[in-house]
C-alpha cells in the first residue's frame, strides 16, 4: 500500500510538472514516462490529475489508454486476490 501512495504521488507531481511545463515552454515530460509511471502503479493518480488541471485530455491516447490501464490492474489485482492459481 505505501507503495501506491508514493508512485501514485509521484505521477501526480509529474503530471502538474509537465503541464506548468506546457505553459511556460520548454522541457517536457516524455509520454513514454507518463505512460510507463502509470504502469508502475501511479494510473489513478495521473488520470486524476490530468482530468483536474486538464492537461492531455485532448489526446485520445491518454484519454483511453490510462483508463484501459487502470482497468488493467484492477482485473489483475482481483486475480491474484481471488483466484487460486496453484
């Protein structure tokens, strides 16, 4: 659990970062980092976040792949929660 508050922290951070960073020019957060810190566990957070300060949400990408990771995880969380794969 502490795990996913800290990566969930960290993208929400990120997230922010690259917008600010969108704003004002130049330096930008890779998408292949965004993406890669919500497969690490930090999807809810940076959906959130991108939702909240509307950053990405023109890009289809984003707006369907982040969801579609989300799904992801939650499916293999009760995998490995309820089934008994032994």
């Amino acid at each position: 659990m502490p795990y996913l508050l800290i990566i969930n922290f960290i993208s929400v951070i990120v997230c922010i970062f690259d917008k600010h960073r969108a704003k004002k020019g130049g330096y930008r957060v890779p998408e292949s980092t965004l993406f890669t810190l919500c497969l690490m566990g930090g999807s809810v957070g940076m959906y959130f976040m991108m939702r909240l300060v509307r950053h990405k949400t023109r890009h289809k990408r984003f707006m369907i792949g982040i969801p579609l990771i989300i799904i992801l995880q939650i499916a293999v969380l009760l995998v490995v929660k309820y089934v008994d794969l032994w």
